[in-house]
C-alpha cells in the first residue's frame, strides 16, 4: 500500500537527500520525496510508520497531520520555491499565486496561515525575502539596485526600509559586518 506523510521543516534539496537516506537506511520503500512531502510503499504500516516517526525526529523534522497545518506547510513551501530561483518569477499578486499554488481561496490560506502562525502571510514572506536579501549580500555578487530587482522589490529604497524595520539595521552596516546573522528557513517565525 502507498503512504503518503507531510512533513514539516524540509526547506531545501539537502533535506530531501536526507529524508530519502536516513529512510532507505531504515529500510522504508521509498517511492517519492519532495519538500514536505514523502511517498513510501508499506506492507507493515505500524512498523514503517514507527521508523518514519523515528528517522524524523532524529534530523529535526516533523510529521504533519492536520489538514489545516498541511496547508500551512504547503504555502511556506510555495513561498520558499518562488524565492530559491531569481528573479523572482509571478505573474500577478502573491495572493493569485498562492491560491494557484495550494488550489485553495486566499482568504481561507490567510486566516488558516494566520490563526496557526500568528503572523499573516505578507509577514512571513518579507521575513523570507529578508534572508534571501542576507545571503545575497554575503555573496557579493549584486549590489542592493540588483537584489532589490531580483527579489521584486520597487526600487532599492523599499528594500532598505524593509531591510531595516526587520534587523534594525540598514543594508550597508549589514554587509560591513561580514558576519553571518542569517535565520534557518524553518525557524522563522
């Protein structure tokens, strides 16, 4: 029988290689992974659910079982998708491209992000744009004109004001640090 589980704090590709590893190591038949998401194969449901659960636990992961935490799941990682390839590609508003995404009304992924979060959705997303824009910086290879357009920002202006109001300090004293202040994707909030 095919099992599929949401998983909570699966951020970037490494967590994929991790999750499908640490699960064939346990010997788990695994047939997909993706970002928050696993599809395994099960003759023994208890027994893989119990490695599951175990191989998890142990690399910082979460398994999810509400529907309205899966939906959560789901637009962080929509969000994190559209900020790892640059420019930033949407057409339209965040919230058409979330409802696209989720195949789900805005205003219900709003008050469900919302209620579970306690943050709204514009929040979270310019707390994600705002570590994309301290790892941009760490590379050196934009100046902040570039990330500003790279990240959809109106104009460099906008991004040192958001820049600003989250660390407390403005993009140039930022860069003059050389130090690595950056947020784990799956600890913001």
């Amino acid at each position: 029988m095919l099992v599929k589980v949401f998983i909570k704090n699966m951020v970037c590709d490494r967590c994929i290689k991790v999750v499908r590893n640490e699960l064939l190591e346990a010997g788990v038949e695994v047939v997909e992974v993706e970002l928050g998401r696993v599809v395994y194969k099960s003759l023994d449901k208890e027994q893989d659910a119990r490695k599951l659960y175990n191989v998890l636990n142990e690399n910082g992961f979460q398994l999810i079982e509400s529907t309205d935490r899966i939906l959560v799941e789901k637009v962080k990682l929509s969000l994190i998708r559209l900020l790892q390839k640059l420019p930033i590609e949407k057409t339209g508003t965040l919230s058409s491209y979330l409802s696209e995404k989720t195949n789900c009304d805005y205003s219900r992924l709003s008050r469900i992000f919302s209620y579970t979060e306690n943050t709204t959705l514009e929040k979270y997303f310019i707390k994600l744009k705002i570590e994309k824009v301290k790892e941009l910086i760490q590379t050196s290879e934009y100046n902040f004109t570039e990330i500003s357009q790279l990240l959809d920002y109106s104009n460099a202006n906008h991004l040192s004001r958001q820049f600003k109001s989250e660390t407390g300090m403005n993009l140039t004293e930022y860069k003059a640090l050389n130090q690595n202040f950056r947020n784990s994707l799956d600890q913001i909030l």
